[in-house]
C-alpha cells in the first residue's frame, strides 16, 4: 500500500509537470501525456501499475462525463441537435460496421463479432483532447459546441456497440433483430433513469437545508448514482450520467448557491484535471504491456493492422463530414436547419479533429481477461494494440497537426457577426440600464436619504458613461491600449491593497476573519478581471 501511495503520487507530479511544460510549449497536454507515459513505462518502479479492467468505467467515466454535461451549454446543444445527434447514432454505427467487416476481412480468425468490439471501442472521438487543442487556437464557436456535444452522445452509443459485441462474443451468439430491439430499449431506459436520478438530487438541493460543502459532495454522487441505477438494470449508464448532467446543469441555478456554485467549479475542474491526466498518462504506460503481450511473432502483424485501421478511422470520419455537409444542403430545401449552406471548412476541420482518447481506453481495457467458460477472450491483446496505437497515432498526428490545418483554413465565425467585445459591452449596458430602472423606480425615495443606495447609482451612471466613452469612434482604435492599461492598473491596486491588508492584519486589534473575507474578495475581483480578458488573450 505504502509503495502504491508512493507511484501515484510520483505520477501525479509528472502530470502537473506535463501540462505546465505543455502550456509553455503552446502544445495539448493529452499529447504530451501520453509521450511521457511511453518513456516512463521503462521504469521499473512503475512496471506494476495496473487497473482492474472492471472497475474502469466506474473510476474514470462517471465524474468525466458529468463534468461535460454539466459545462455543455444547453442552448448550443439544441441548435445543432441535428448534426450531433447524426455523428452520435448513425455514424457511430456506420464507423463500427466499417471497422468490423474491414477487420474481419483483414484480422486471421477476427470474428465479426469481435469486429463490432473493436468498432465499438475505437468510434468515438474524444472531447478532452480536441478541446485542449482548440483553447490555443481561434476558432468558430460552433465547431468547438459540436465537438463536445457529439463526444457526448457518441460515447454512450459507441458503448451500447460495445455492450452487444462483448455479449455475443462471451455467449457466442448474436441475433440481429433482437440486438436492434434491444439497442433503442438501452438507450430510452438509459436516458429515463439518468433523468429520474436527477430529479432525486434536484430535490435534495432544492428542498434539504444544504451548504456548500454538502452541496459540492452531492454533485459528486450524484453520477455515481446515475450510472450505477442504470447499469445495474442493465441500460446505458452512460447516457443516464449523459442526459441527468444535462437536466441539472441547465438547472443549476434554483439548486444551487451563488457559493456552491462558485466553489464546485474549482474542485470540478481540478477532479476532472486529474482524472484526465491520470487516464492519458495510463495510455502511455500500458502500451510496453500490450506489446509484450503479442509475442515476438505477433508486432509487426498488429502494427500492420493498425497502420490500416487508423487510416480507415480517419478517412470515415471525414467521408461522414462531408457527407454531413451534403445531406443538410440538401435537407434545407425541406426543413429549417442551423446553417443551411455549411462552407467545406467546418467539415475539414470538424473530421480531424477525431482524435481517440478515455473512452476508448476504458472500453478496451475493460475487456475480461477470460471468457465465462475460463478460455482466454479471444484477440484481446491484439485488440488492445490496435486500441492504444489508435489513440496515439490520431492524438500524436492529428492533434499536432490540427492548430496548423486551422489556421491554414481561417474560417471566420459564421455565427456571431457582432465582435466578442462589442456583445459584452451591449450586455453590460443592458444590464446598467436595468440597474438604473430598478432604483429609480422602486428605491425613488431611499436615493434622497440613504448614501449606500445613492452609491450603487453613482457607480452605474458611472460605468454607463465610460461605456459611451469606449464607442466613440476616436477610442475604437485604441481600445487595446485602454484595456491593457486597464488591467495593469487593477492588478497594481489589487497587489498594493493585498499587502496593505497583510499589514493590517499583524495588528493585534484588527479580526484576522475580516482580513480573510477582504482578501477573498480581492480574489474574486482578480477571477472577474481574469474572465472579462479571457477571449482577447486567444
């Protein structure tokens, strides 16, 4: 135990040393993860780490999942319903077929069943990787909502592929009609319970007298809960996790406090940072494993397969794009879609961006060592090789390659016409001017006599006013000038007003809670200042 405690936390500190060499580089930390996990699979004392394929997904795939759904916007979501869904169902079933009957064809005594579990494992691309990658470059916001929404759904129904091959390998039969029968129950139950269980936890937070650390708890049973009701009624966990992340994120205002809410955005973020370095960095390490396992004699044949594999991946994805692309100009004629005229752009960029990551990796690895009759599972090794150099081959040449293909294609944004800068300016006038209503027409009385209400106005007429400034046209120009200076400026005050109140606290007269509270407040006022410059630093 003590030199298990001893490797982990030996891992953990590669992980953080990873990613900040990775931001300083400007290259995606999942990339460089799972390079220094190859180099550090020589290492003797790591060669013992392994997980228990069983407890793959209920170790990484709950919270993951949760934290996307509940970072996915709601309203993007919906307005590209129709394309995530195409990439989460038909083309996962399409890219699954594709790679069973190629495998089958291609793999000696490679069943079609076990095609299907391969298929299965490698259809779905990964979000984690795209959007690390996509964070350094500028790209339409679009394309980055896509990503995430079909990453989604197509890890829930490239799972359900998974589920009905792995059965019908261990049973040894597979009875197509009921297979599809059964494929639409899993998926409707899955997404029924996922939304039961939410409701459950919805009105624990809404109705119990909660605070933010039993708040924050909660949020982290509650994908547990969800995946584990549905799994043990046999129906998709994952999309109960999926669809009750969704129904609660888009609640998250009536169940939660302001603080709840502030406070698990951190620890959610640093959890799924974690969960995420740990699962990249596993992907390195395990590969020596895999290889070893061939035999001498079985490499060179399983990198041929691979070589072969990955090339029909990345094609399918591509030729799906496209096909996308040409089937909603068609459809348009017909119906109200999104964007009727997409330009060759978007599907360029949207089909290599496919890169293979978690969820591959837990379905693979959470194949059974043995079959219910005690026989060896038939090709795991080989389809545990072709697993991991997938994930390497489309994170190493596809995630490399993609900030360079994006800027080659410099597609404009085409859905925000309006500048980023300009929105949040009109927002913040419209919320100003609300602020103004409010206390003229209900505080008319307390503005004569109370100098805290008189205040508030005097600050809002203020900011209106620099507002009207900033749009004048001999200020557009240098709006990057006033900005920078801007913040400077704040940083310096914040920086002088933290050590004045350091100060102050080493008098013994002064309550160190209140120097706490000030301070906290201080931080809250520099993570305002570190959002409101976040889209000008891309």
């Amino acid at each position: 135990m003590h030199q298990l405690i001893i490797q982990y936390a030996f891992l953990l500190a590669v992980i953080l040393f990873v990613v900040m060499l990775a931001q300083k580089i400007r290259i995606a930390y999942p990339i460089l993860l799972v390079i220094a996990g190859l180099a550090l699979s020589f290492l003797p004392i790591l060669q013992d780490i392994e997980i228990e394929p069983e407890l793959i997904f209920v170790i990484f795939l709950p919270p993951l999942l949760y934290e996307a759904a509940w970072n996915t916007s709601w309203k993007d979501f919906w307005k590209w319903r129709r394309v995530i869904s195409s990439f989460a169902f038909p083309i996962v079933i399409f890219t699954s077929t594709v790679v069973a009957l190629i495998s089958r064809s291609l793999i000696p005594g490679f069943t079609l069943a076990l095609g299907f579990l391969l298929g299965g494992i490698i259809s779905p691309p990964d979000a984690v990787s795209a959007s690390a990658i996509l964070k350094n470059v500028k790209v339409p916001k679009r394309l980055t909502t896509i990503l995430e929404g079909e990453s989604l759904l197509n890890d829930a129904s490239s799972l359900v592929v998974f589920r009905f091959a792995l059965a019908a390998v261990m049973t040894g039969s597979f009875v197509f009609s009921k297979a599809a029968g059964n494929f639409v129950v899993v998926i409707v139950m899955g997404i029924l319970i996922g939304i039961a269980v939410a409701l459950i936890f919805y009105a624990l937070h809404r109705w119990l007298p909660t605070t933010t650390n039993i708040d924050i708890i909660l949020t982290f049973l509650t994908p547990y809960a969800m995946y584990m009701t549905a799994e043990e009624f046999h129906f998709s966990g994952v999309l109960a996790v999926v669809s009750g992340g969704l129904f609660l994120s888009a609640r998250r205002d009536q169940i939660l406090t302001h603080r709840s809410r502030l406070q698990s955005i951190n620890v959610w973020e640093a959890v799924a940072f974690v969960l995420n370095g740990f699962v990249f960095l596993l992907i390195g390490l395990e590969f020596p494993v895999i290889i070893n396992g061939l035999g001498e004699n079985g490499l060179l044949p399983a990198i041929r397969y691979s070589a072969i594999i990955c090339l029909v991946l990345i094609l399918v994805r591509l030729a799906s794009t496209y096909g996308a692309l040409y089937f909603t100009r068609f459809i348009s004629r017909y119906i109200t879609t999104a964007d009727p005229n997409p330009s060759w752009k978007a599907p360029l960029l949207f089909g290599w961006a496919g890169m293979r990551g978690v969820v591959s990796l837990a379905a693979a690895l959470s194949i059974p060592v043995a079959l219910k009759s005690g026989e060896a599972f038939p090709q795991r090794n080989l389809i545990l090789f072709i697993t991991f150099s997938v994930i390497l081959v489309t994170l190493v040449l596809q995630g490399l390659t993609l900030p360079a293909l994006i800027k080659w294609v410099d597609m404009p944004d085409p859905d925000y016409t309006i500048p980023f800068e300009q929105q949040k300016q009109m927002v913040r006038k419209k919320l100003s001017m609300l602020s103004l209503k409010i206390l003229d027409e209900k505080y008319h009385d307390a503005l004569e006599h109370n100098d805290m209400i008189r205040s508030i106005k005097i600050r809002i007429e203020a900011e209106m006013e620099l507002l009207r400034d900033w749009e004048k046209e001999e200020n557009i120009s240098r709006s990057e000038d006033f900005y920078h200076d801007y913040r400077i400026a704040l940083e310096d005050i914040m920086s002088e007003q933290r050590i004045l109140l350091k100060g102050l606290n080493k008098k013994e007269q002064i309550n160190d809670e209140l120097i706490r509270e000030q301070l906290e407040l201080l931080d809250l006022e520099e993570e305002k200042l570190r959002r409101h410059f976040s889209q000008r630093d891309i």
